[in-house]
C-alpha cells in the first residue's frame, strides 16, 4: 500500500452504494482507499466503485470509531428532561454528509425545516423537511436515515421522522457561507 488512506478490509462489511444508495457487502480483504471521513462516516472507493461505511464498522479499515459517533453515543446515553435543545438538533444535522460533497447538510442548505413535537405522553418527537442537491440523488434515503439517527441520539428526542421534499427547489444559493468557502466558490 503506498498511501496512508489505502486499506484492505479486515472483514466482510455492509455498505452503501454511491450514488445509488444501495445496500451491498464488501468482500473481506478488498482494497480500498478511503477519500473521506466525514460525519462519522468513511466513502471509499475501490475496483468496484465508490461505497460509505458506517463509522460503526470503522474497525473493518483498522480505524477506530470516529471522534463524532463516540461523542453521539455519549449525549444519547445523557440525563435529560425536557425538550431537546434547538441549537443541538442543528448540530446533530451538522454532522451529516452527502458522501459525495465535503459539506454537511445544513451548510449545504437541504434543511428546511426542524419542528419539535410534544406528545401527550410528554415524548418529543422531532419533524424535519429536507431535500436534495438533485432529484435523482439515489443516496437520499440514505443521508435522511443518517440525519434521523444523529437526531435520536440528542438528549430529550425519543422519535425523529425525516421527510425529503422538492418545494421549493433546491438552488446553489441556499449553501452557506462556510458551506461555500469549503466547496470554493467563494
């Protein structure tokens, strides 16, 4: 291996095809080469095209689990009374990526919306619009599912629904500042 981010994986693992989002397996001892790491996430691509693994299996890559999934998993297992706090379902949305663009998904403006819900029974569950760079982006059943996920593990959220809409669409304009700096355009 000639670069630090080649890998071969040490297992069989489950991953996410890029763009279709489909769900496949990666064989044990298959090469990769891992070209991001972001939201807790790894994209990598190898002979048979580009996947994500799941910070969870960063193992399989002899990596360890990422700095953003060990802090998840400690605020979800957090006391907490209440409604969740604003500024932290925003962060949680912030650590979510489309594999393919190194900008998360609110800077990249696909967050329409956050609606928290209080249930009779005291539960809050959490209600967000979202869209896509494109229609036809395969991996948004994918990056919605990481955005619920990032969503349950705040402090007072029982349930997160994540629904990807098209009104309006989704234009470059809509990316932020710091979004537009990362991906230069600015």
């Amino acid at each position: 291996m000639s670069s630090p981010n080649e890998r071969i994986l040490s297992r069989v693992v489950k991953v996410t095809v890029i763009p279709s989002g489909e769900a496949v397996e990666l064989p044990e001892q298959t090469h990769v080469t891992i070209t991001h790491r972001l939201g807790g996430n790894f994209t990598v691509v190898c002979d048979f095209g580009m996947f994500r693994i799941n910070g969870a299996d960063a193992d399989c890559l002899g990596e360890e689990l990422p700095a953003e999934a060990k802090a998840a998993l400690a605020a979800a297992n957090s006391p907490h009374e209440g409604p969740p706090d604003n500024e932290k379902l925003w962060d949680a949305l912030k650590s979510v990526y489309d594999p393919e663009i190194p900008v998360n998904i609110v800077d990249l403006g696909l967050i329409y919306s956050i609606d928290v819900k209080t249930e009779d029974s005291g539960k809050h569950r959490i209600l967000v619009a979202m869209t896509l760079t494109a229609p036809g982006c395969g991996m948004g059943p994918a990056i919605a599912e990481d955005a619920r996920s990032r969503l349950v593990q705040v402090p007072g959220v029982t349930e997160a629904d994540v629904n990807i809409v098209w009104d309006p669409p989704w234009h470059q304009n809509m990316i932020s500042e710091e979004g537009k700096m990362q991906l230069g355009l600015i």
